[in-house]
C-alpha cells in the first residue's frame, strides 16, 4: 500500500467565492483579454474571471491555483512573479 505525499496529490480548489489576483504584464491588447478569459474560464471551479487591461491584472473566482496559472500559460502568457 503506498501513500502519496502532498506534493504528488492535485492542488486544492480557492474556497467558493475566494478570488485570486494575478499580474500578467504582457498583456496588452483586447485579444489579450479574450484569450486569458477564455482559456481561464475553462477551467474546472472556476466561477468568474475579470481580466483588467489596464492595470494587467487577472482576477479569478474559484479553481485551482495551479490550472488558473497553466490555463494563463496556455494562452501564451506569464505570470509577474
């Protein structure tokens, strides 16, 4: 019987309700914006993304950190660290 550690195990979900705020700089454009909403959207727990052009920061409602940052990365951006 093996036992997985935490660090192999899925990320958990933000709380309901719980927003995470992302800087993506390199967003500069309304394809931008579509891109990131869209491939964000997507993901599994995710209830509302607000993508801000103007300040460059992602706003996301639910999901797991781990698949917000993958699904950003998917549509061809960088997360500020």
């Amino acid at each position: 019987m093996s036992e997985s550690s935490p660090s192999e195990s899925s990320p958990p979900e933000v709380a309901a309700g719980e927003a995470v705020v992302y800087s993506v700089p390199e967003m500069s454009c309304d394809h931008c914006v579509n891109a990131i909403t869209g491939e964000v959207s997507a993901v599994d727990g995710v209830t509302d993304v607000v993508v801000d052009l103007a300040t460059k920061l992602v706003t996301v409602t639910g999901g797991a950190p781990d698949a917000v940052v993958a699904a950003i990365d998917e549509a061809g951006f960088d997360i500020a660290e």
